[in-house]
C-alpha cells in the first residue's frame, strides 16, 4: 500500500508540471490564482506564456498537488492584462 501511495504521489508530482514554475523573489506580485490542472496543456502551449517565461516576466509557484498560482514582475501591466484577459 506504501508502495502504491509513494508512486502516486510521484506521478502527481511529474503530471502536473507548468513551463515556468519557479521561486518567487520580491520582483515579483501575484496575478491569478489558482491555475488549476486542466488548464496546464493550454498554458504551456501558448507562445506567448513561453516569451514571458523565457524572458522571466512570469513565474508559477505551487498551491497544492494540482493548482498553482501565477505571478508576474511588478508593474509589468502587459502579462498582467493577458493573464487576466486569457487564463482568468
């Protein structure tokens, strides 16, 4: 049962992993929350997230197993306004 339990939480851990997730620094403020499992696929297919993530404008942290949260660098008005206006 052990067994069974360590490779499921394994699997949770792997399953659900968003392009940048990351640590938060005070650069940073929190834009939306939670960006639940079901939209991880559309998150990490969208050009856009990928720019912002490559030019570290954004940042997802973990909630719990399946959600995370998403954080942008401050004042940046322009990820802020896709985020609201795409995954909120």
């Amino acid at each position: 049962m052990k067994k069974t339990l360590k490779k499921y939480n394994e699997f949770l851990e792997n399953e659900f992993k968003p392009i940048g997730l990351g640590t938060v620094t005070s650069d940073y403020e929190m834009i939306f929350s939670p960006l639940d499992s079901d939209s991880i696929d559309i998150w990490d297919k969208d050009p856009q997230i990928q720019k912002y993530v490559d030019e570290n404008r954004i940042v997802v942290t973990k909630l719990d197993y399946d959600s995370f949260e998403i954080w942008g660098l401050l004042d940046d008005n322009e990820v802020k306004e896709y985020i609201t206006q795409y995954f909120s």
